[in-house]
C-alpha cells in the first residue's frame, strides 16, 4: 500500500530537502560579496537583475520578527516583502504587499492588461514584462497552415500587441513561439523569483524554484505601473515526496495522485511545496508539470526546492550563470529544517502506480491497475477516439522522447496508432529540437499530426470534426483541465488526463481498457507482444535547437512607435480615463438590477464567445449582468427602465441611463463578485454609469478591483437589510461621508412611501479613498506621473 498520508493542523516536517551536490549546507549566513554580482534575469533583458543580496536582507528582518522556521514558498513571498519591517505576517490571514520580479502576459489577457496601463501615463512599464501570442490559434490541419490562418484572423490584435510592447518596452513573442508557460521555463523563470502571470498556470515556472503564480491583469497593470501587489498570506501544504520513478511512472502521476487526495478545492488558500528525498529523481521540466497542473486543486502556486536538477536545466538553456549565483544563495532556496506545513502529504514514488484522471473532474484519480475496471463500471465510451500529447503541462524533451520511444516500438512491430493522434509542441525551441533528433518524425509515421506551438486544444481552440456535437466519445490527453465540455465544446465528450506516455500508448490499442503493464497487443503478423516502458532523455544530448527566431525585444529608439489600433476595430479599443468624482452626494439613483442568489464574475460578464472583445471595453460591456437573476421576475438579463417602464436587457437599460446622464447602482446578495479574478466584471459596470455595488458581501478580489476602477463597493453594515430594498426603489448614497473605518449612509426612496437610512460598511482605506476621488487607480497613478 502507498504510504501517502495527510497530517492536519500544523504538521512538522523536519525532513532535509533536496541532498543535492553543490548546495552550501554548512553557511549559516549568505556573505554580501557571493551576492555583489550583477547575474542577469535572462538572456534577453540588459538591465534587470537577479537582486538575491535585497532578497537576504528582507529575509533577515523577517527572521528576526517571526523567530521560527520557515517553508521554502514563505522565504520567497518573504523576501519579496514592500515593507518587511511593518509587514503584518501570517498565514492564511494576512494580505501581503510584495514586489514581484516579474509580470507575464498571454495574448488573450493582454489586451486589457496593456490598454488599462496606457492609461496610466507611464512612458514604459515599471517591472519587466513580456506577452505571449499562444492562445488564439486555433487546431484545424496542422501547425504551418493554422499559424497561417490566426496570423490573418488576429492581425489588428498582433500588431497592437507587437507595437505597444515597443512603444512601453515589453518583450513580446511572436504567435509560433510558443505557450507562455514554456517560454517562461526555458527563458525566465529563475530559483527564488517571483512571478505573476495573467494565466491560471502560470506556476509552471515552479520546476525552477520560482513562485510564479496566475493573476488577472488587474493585478498586472498594478506591477506594471510600480503599485505593490496584493496577496493574502497563503497557508502551505507540504508533499514529502520519497523513493523513485520507473518504468510506466511519471512526474505526471505525482500531481494527478496528489489531485485525488486534495481535490479541485483542497489547495485554495495554501501554496504546494514539494520537498524529500524523491525530488532529486525528477527532472526540472517534470518538476515543472506537477507545478503546472497544481492550479487544478486551487493552489495558490506550486514549488520545488532548487537543486542540480535545476541546476542542469539552467546550464542546458544557457543560463549557467543563473545557477551558478543560485548555488550561492542555494541555503534561501529551499525549506528550513523544521519548518512547519498547515497540511502534510507524503507519497512514495517507487509505489506510486501511473494514474488516469477523469472525465469531466481533474480530480478523480484512477490508478492504471483499476481503471479498465473503473470505465467499464461507469459505462464510459471504451473507444479511444483521439489522443492528445503536448501542451505548456507535457510537452519537454524528455515528455516527447519517451513517447516517440513508445511510438517506435509500436512501428517496429508493425503497427499505428488507432485513435487519431495530436502533438502540441510547448515551444518552437522544443518543436525545432525534436525535429533535427526524430522524435516528431516518428510522430508522424506513427499517424500523429503535429499542431502549432500553441495552446490549441486544451484551451478549446480546436476545431474537431471527427465526431457530431452531442454524440458521446472519449478522448485522453496529457493536458492539465478536463471540464465539460473544455477541449472541443462537446458536453458529451469523456475527456481524461494522464500522462504523455499512457496517451501513446492507449491511442495504439484505442481502447480505454487497456492497460500497457500488463496486457499485449497484436502485431503485424498477429502475435502477442507487450509494450516497452518508455525512455528518453531529461536533456538533448546535443542541446536545445532554438529554431526559428519569434523575440521582439522593445527598441531602444522608441520615438516613433505608435501603438496601432484602428478607430473602427471591433475587437480594439482605446481606454479614456473615467471621469474623477464631482465631490458631491449621489442622490436619485436607480438600482439597475437587485440581483438574486450566487452573482460570480461569469455572471457579470461571460467569458466563451465574449473572449474575442477582450480588447474592446465598449463591446465587452454588452455582456454586464447578463447571467444576474434579477429579483423582480426571478428572470436573467430582464430589467425595468424606470424611464420608459418597459422591460429590456441589463447593458441596454445601463447604457440608456447612462445616454441620459443618469448614474445607478447595483444590490448584490451573498460572495458578490466570486470566480475569476476578471478585471471585465469591474471594468464594464464603471464603463456604463455605475457608481456602487451594494451587496451584503464581496469576494474580496472583485471587491478591489471595483475600487481600482473608481466604484463604491459597499457592503450592508447588516445583511438583512438587502430584504428591505425593492428593485423599483431610488436611492441617495452620501459619497462625502467616505472616510477610512467609518460607515457611509444609504438613503431609500421606495416608490411608495417614506424614505429611510441604512449604514453600508466599506473596507476602502487611505490610498482607495484617493482612487475613488481621482476616478480610478490608474488615474491616481497618472497624476502622481504629471506631478
């Protein structure tokens, strides 16, 4: 029986981490001078720095304030500290102010995130940024002619991107370059950074030792600009792993095990870190998997501890530099003895079986042993009808060299894949490496069709045509989500999640029921013969072919570049500042809608096909509300014009309203605002005239981004007071009472009868205050930048 078992509470662990050769255990302090040098964060910036000697010094103060051991993902958050003097500190309460060293953006989250910051006016971004053109190509035919095709369909958005990133100096990767996540591995991620990345899987970047965790571009255009990050202090859950991985065992299996222990909630609040002797038996890129599917179990982040594997890697992508200076600081690069974890697992890794995970749950954990039985039982489609391998979760030399080692053997015995067979290749460096040594070769001859270096169908941007909508199949991929409907937008596809090397090898027998360690196949003449457990390289022998050249890196001119966006687009849209607060009370509002029940950020703005508008506020906005119950009918997107009495959609209500100089406000139930954290949701209520969201409470993320945009979210002072409000009533909101701690009045006018007060709370402080008055964050940001 495995030994995996979960410790609540405070859970000591006094296990050494990594044993690795080359890391300094007998330093008790880290000299100044191993820390003078000027190592660059990449091979791609000139000017940004890995500062490990400041990262020391706010690790001391801090040391000296909490006096006890601290976790790997505590030393980094630590270190990354605004204020480490005054800083309240602790787990799972406190809201951290931290400097990240980084900010990334992907193409789709871009938009907004840059279109925002333009409006701060900032000659150049603050932090080092980069955005990645991965996610709108979509998987048709093949990689050459679909790059081809989204090129031509996201022309106007690629030039915006391309010329802003010059004109405020970003680097920017071309669409054919690659997922972000793989980009950020093989170019930026280093031991002890920090990262924030506009894409839930960000942590990716955790095989290197970085604490790289997803955001919305709020929170980007807030690094972006100099602001200081906001994080509630995450609770940390430790995974001691020990033994090692063989045969048919991947890194893959570690998080897809862990995932059925925690499930899809089990990590939120808490950051995952990995530590033991098991560690040293995995590769960067592996320890960069079970980091990057940790956003399935609502982790904050996910992280190793850095070490000659690390090491390796560094070298092999030519930043030896890198890991020569993290040797120097390596003591800060991993957990102290001692330190404490709010939840402890441990999983031996030479029990640990291959796992398959789903469908429809990436937490539903079935080890390869019992999953023919599992499918057979819950009558799922035992026909493999396409298998799927790649991705920013499986797509490193060392994924493509063990499967394409599967692949050949099935050819040697005469035989193909029976399911229709994908390869995603993470990036072009990978796609260009695996090309000059055979393995997309092998792909090939084996029936595979190698796609663009993109997100493609993970994300839903596939164009399948194999099967009819609605028609019930199963398919298994080595991507990291599996919800209903994800991959090809077909509610009846059975999607699993498994490795790169079990998908290889059940797209050969195309049979759910088929299990490679234990059962045969036929060959070409008809006899029995079992697959091989795969092999491959961690690293390339011959080292990384970078392939094609797809950096842009900002000029150092940049006079005369102008940012392109056409007044007539429809998916481009320059930002106009909103406008500053008049100084006075709000009075006769109307409530545009009270809404009724669960109101997530999906139901205030819809994500599916309203994504092509993620650059086009005034489009987007037609998407407000619509999902809101309204508590008039108990209908969505059916509201009252009090002007005209007739009924009709929320955004046609707000934007009549806001045409006839008329502000209003919105009464929220319960967790107002939960869900992603898209900046969209705050934005296009601002957008359309709104002054207050009133809601009994807020999920605290929404909440801030209403205050970044100049909003009043403002909660009942008590809840039952939302009952006393009708849908048809006008209010007054006394805006000069605003003041930090205090509460601020509501007046209701009711159709018919006398108006009362009710006290609204709000958790604004100084700096908010000065956001709301100014009309944004960004326009406070603007100000200062003038003065």
């Amino acid at each position: 029986m495995m030994a995996t078992r979960q410790l609540l509470g405070a859970a000591r662990s006094r296990a050494v981490g990594s044993a690795s050769l080359g890391l300094r255990r007998t330093m008790a302090t880290v000299s100044d001078s191993a820390l003078d040098k000027k190592v660059k964060q990449n091979n791609w910036e000139e000017g940004n720095f890995i500062n490990y000697k400041k990262m020391s010094e706010n690790l001391a103060i801090v040391r000296s304030r909490l006096n006890r051991p601290l976790a790997y993902a505590e030393k980094i958050l630590y270190s990354h500290l605004d204020d480490p003097h005054g800083q309240e500190i602790e787990r799972g309460v406190s809201y951290l102010r931290l400097r990240p060293d980084r900010v990334a953006c992907q193409d789709a989250t871009a938009q907004m995130a840059i279109l925002q910051f333009m409006s701060a006016g900032m000659p150049s971004v603050a932090n080092p940024t980069t955005v990645h053109c991965d996610h709108l190509i979509e998987a048709q035919q093949g990689g050459e002619k679909d790059l081809a095709r989204a090129v031509g369909i996201n022309k106007e958005v690629y030039d915006f991107l391309a010329s802003a990133c010059g004109m405020f100096s970003l680097g920017f990767w071309k669409p054919g370059s690659g997922i972000i996540h793989q980009i950020l591995l093989e170019n930026y991620a280093f031991p002890g950074g920090l990262l924030i990345g506009t894409d839930s899987h960000t942590p990716n970047a955790g095989g290197l030792g970085m604490a790289a965790i997803g955001v919305g571009g709020a929170d980007a255009v807030d690094v972006m600009a100099n602001l200081p990050w906001e994080l509630k202090a995450p609770k940390v859950i430790g995974v001691k792993l020990t033994g090692s991985l063989s045969g048919w065992t991947s890194p893959k299996d570690i998080i897809l095990k862990v995932a059925g222990i925690l499930t899809v909630k089990g990590g939120t609040g808490a950051i995952v870190e990995y530590f033991g002797p098991g560690v040293d038996s995995l590769s960067a890129t592996g320890m960069g998997t079970i980091c990057n599917m940790g956003a399935e179990i609502g982790a904050t982040t996910s992280l190793f501890p850095f070490n000659d594997r690390m090491y390796d890697y560094l070298k092999a992508t030519k930043r030896t530099e890198i890991g020569d200076f993290a040797r120097s600081y390596a003591k800060e690069l991993r957990q102290d003895d001692g330190a404490e974890y709010d939840q402890l697992i441990e999983i031996n890794l030479s029990e640990l079986e291959p796992h398959i995970n789903g469908p429809f749950t990436p937490d539903l954990a079935t080890p390869i042993s019992k999953f023919a039985e599992a499918a057979k039982a819950n009558n799922w489609p035992d026909e493999v009808k396409v298998g799927l391998i790649g991705s920013c979760t499986n797509s490193s030399y060392e994924d493509m060299s063990r499967a394409a080692s599967i692949a050949r053997d099935a050819l040697n015995h005469g035989i193909k894949s029976k399911a229709l067979f994908t390869v995603t290749p993470g990036s072009e460096q990978i796609r260009a490496t695996i090309a000059r040594d055979g393995q997309l070769q092998t792909f090939e001859e084996f029936g595979g069709v190698v796609l663009a270096n993109a997100c493609g169908p993970c994300i839903g941007q596939w164009d399948r045509q194999d099967v009819k909508k609605g028609e019930a199949n199963s398919i298994i991929s080595s991507y990291n989500r599996n919800f209903t409907g994800r991959n090809d937008g077909n509610p009846a596809t059975h999607s699993f999640v498994t490795s790169p090397d079990l998908v290889v090898a059940m797209s050969i027998a195309g049979s759910l029921s088929f299990n490679p360690l234990t059962d045969t196949l036929k060959d070409k003449d008809g006899k029995d013969f079992k697959l091989s457990p795969p092999t491959g390289n961690g690293l390339p022998e011959r080292g990384y072919d970078p392939g094609q050249d797809t950096y842009q890196a900002p000029p150092k001119d940049r006079a005369n570049v102008t940012v392109q966006v056409s007044p007539t687009s429809d998916r481009l849209q320059l930002l106009s500042p909103f406008n500053a607060w008049d100084g006075k009370d709000a009075t006769d509002m109307p409530i545009l809608i009270k809404a009724q029940g669960k109101t997530t950020t999906d139901h205030i703005s819809m994500a599916g096909p309203w994504l092509k508008y993620r650059g086009h506020l005034d489009n987007i906005s037609n998407n407000m509300l619509i999902g809101a119950i309204n508590a008039a009918n108990g209908e969505a997107n059916k509201i009252k014009n009090f002007t005209t009495g007739e009924w009709d959609a929320v955004p046609a209500v707000a934007r009549d309203y806001k045409a006839k100089g008329i502000r209003w406000v919105v009464i929220g139930d319960w967790n107002y605002g939960e869900g992603s954290s898209r900046e969209h949701a705050a934005l296009e209520p601002r957008h359309l005239g709104g002054l207050a969201i009133i809601t009994r409470s807020f999920a605290r993320i929404h909440e801030t981004n209403l205050k970044k945009q100049g909003m009043l979210p403002l909660t009942f002072s008590d809840p039952a007071d939302y009952d006393r409000i009708n849908p048809d009533d006008k209010v007054d909101i006394l805006c000069t009472e605003l003041a930090v701690g205090k509460p601020i009045t509501l007046r209701v006018k009711p159709a018919n009868g006398e108006a009362f007060e009710i006290p609204l709370s709000h958790t604004f402080n100084e700096a908010q205050i000065e956001w709301f008055k100014n009309g944004s964050a960004l326009n406070t940001m603007a100000k200062k930048t003038k003065n």
